[in-house]
C-alpha cells in the first residue's frame, strides 16, 4: 500500500491528532492532556467507560470525548478514536496511554520520520533507549515472554507492545477497517496488519515511567494472556492449514493407525480391543474436527484477504 498523501494542512504544516484511550483515569489525565496539546492540533479521548471524572476533565480541557457506555477494551476505543481523528481531516495520528507512562515530549520525535516520508508507523520503544523506569519484575518477565513469542511472526520490532505509536493517515485508513481485537491485543494485530501491507515500521527510543498511580487496569495474568490469546488467534487465522491442518492430519493418522490395528488384532485373535479402538474413534473424530475447522479458517482468510 503506498503512503502518497500529502501530509501537510493549508498552513505548509502537517494537521496532527492525538488520540488517548482512557479508562478511569481522573488523577493523570489532566496532565497528560496539557503536555499533548503543546505539540498537536487537536486531541480526542476515548473514555471506555469510565465510572469517574475522566471524560468531563478531558473536555473541560478543550478535548473531544467519546464514551463508551461500558468498558469496551482497548482495541475497541482505538478503533474509535481512529475513526473519528479520520473524520476530523487528521494527517498524522499520534496513540498515546492517558496514565502518565508515555511522555507527550516525544511526540516531535515521533511524527519526525512520517513528516520525512521516512515511516508509515513509528513506534516509540522502551527498548532502544534508557530503560523503563521502575518496571515491576513480573511486568520484565512478562514483556521478555511475549517478545520472544512474537519474534518469529514479527521480525524487526523489539517493543511489540509499546502503544505510543505515530500513524500516516493512510495506515490509519486501513486499521481502522481491519482492528478486530476489542482488548490488549490490538498493538499484536497493528503489526501483522503493517507486515501484510509492507509498510514501514521505525522505533525511536523513548523513557517510559511506571511509577504511575495504576500502571495497569487488569490482572498482569489476565492481561499477558489475553495479549498472547489474540496473537494465537491472529497466527491461526493466518496460517490455519498449518498450524491447525498438520496437527489434526496427525491426530487423523494416528486414530486410522489404531483402528486398522484393532482389525488385524480381531482378524489374528478373535480379541476385540475396546481401549484401543476408544483411542482409534477418539484420535480420527478430533483429527477430522480440527482439519474442517483449518479449512474453515483458510476459506475465511482468502476472502478476508490474508496471504496464506
């Protein structure tokens, strides 16, 4: 997908969005917002539900605010918010989190490489630079797992995770048409997205802070698996024959393989193997489950365009 928009406004100057996912976030909000509207045109807060003083703060302070009537997710309001900075003639789209982890500072950095025609994505990494500030040792361990589980889809980008992201208009196009991870899952699905289309990812370094009042809305379990969740999910739709059809073709193999041993059993001894010929229904009905189900996957990927 080529990026030929010109990604200036009338002023000689590209018109940059900030868009800010939020979710009770009343104590930080407000100084986010103040240092996001010295370096952008116009901030827009996605309030996902919010049962605190989020989003009348956030407009109080000159924000646009859409509301979810209840907490939706992450990808959710992403997804809203790119729509909505799409609608208000946004040239480049700057995600940032509402808790006081992303430095509005960067944002110059950031949008540097698109305003170039450098980048079509560019992430700011926690890894490129100063480490994390106060990052909990469960959080390290967490971020070193999902890292490696990436690598081999992901190739290129160390902070996989990292949602102070900078979007052409035209990437923005196309995500927010394809997003359909609701939860934490959405930065995953931004970069399997961004592989299909080639376009090009930066990372610039960046300092990011945890020592914030609630660094986390959920359970780091809850969280990490649903991160892995949605890129098993993501993978799988992908690749189904393999990563579904090779599994179930085995388990197949190996139910008709105790099966045709059960005949020759019965045909030299007259002994019918109930055990055995449990194992033989089981092991072909969950093979041939498994294969319907990877051709369904493939059949659905070819026509939601995924190159299989």
């Amino acid at each position: 997908m080529k990026m030929e928009r010109n990604l200036v406004n009338k002023d000689g100057k590209p018109y940059v969005v900030a868009v800010i996912p939020a979710f009770n976030e009343e104590k930080s909000i407000a100084k986010v917002l103040l240092l996001v509207k010295k370096y952008v045109d116009l901030v827009i807060v996605g309030d996902d539900g919010s049962d605190d003083m989020t989003g009348e703060i956030a407009r109080a302070l000159g924000a646009i605010v859409i509301r979810n009537d209840r907490n939706m997710g992450k990808g959710y309001t992403l997804k809203r918010l790119f729509n909505e900075a799409l609608k208000l003639g946004a040239d480049i789209i700057v995600a940032l989190d509402a808790d006081g982890q992303h430095d509005p500072n960067y944002i110059p950095k950031l949008i540097e490489p698109i305003i170039n025609g450098e980048a079509d994505i560019v992430i700011g990494s926690r890894y490129r630079g100063v480490p994390p500030d106060g990052i909990p040792l469960y959080r390290k361990i967490g971020l070193k797992i999902i890292g490696l589980l990436h690598k081999p889809a992901i190739k290129g980008v160390r902070d996989t995770q990292s949602g102070y992201r900078a979007y052409n208009r035209r990437v923005v196009e196309a995500l927010a048409k394809k997003i359909q991870t609701r939860g934490y899952g959405t930065e995953t699905e931004q970069l399997y997205i961004a592989r299909k289309y080639n376009w090009r990812i930066v990372e610039i370094p960046i300092t990011v802070t945890y020592a914030v009042r609630n660094p986390s809305k959920r359970h780091p379990l809850k969280h990490g698996m649903e991160i892995i969740g949605g890129l098993l999910r993501i993978v799988i739709e992908e690749r189904p024959l393999l990563l579904l059809g090779v599994p179930g073709t085995i388990l197949l193999l190996i139910g008709l393989g105790a099966a045709i041993y059960v005949a020759w059993l019965f045909n030299q001894t007259r002994y019918f193997s109930i055990p055995v010929t449990l194992i033989a229904l089981g092991f072909t009905f969950v093979g041939s489950m498994i294969i319907i189900a990877a051709m369904i996957l493939y059949a659905i990927a070819r026509m939601r365009g995924f190159s299989i």
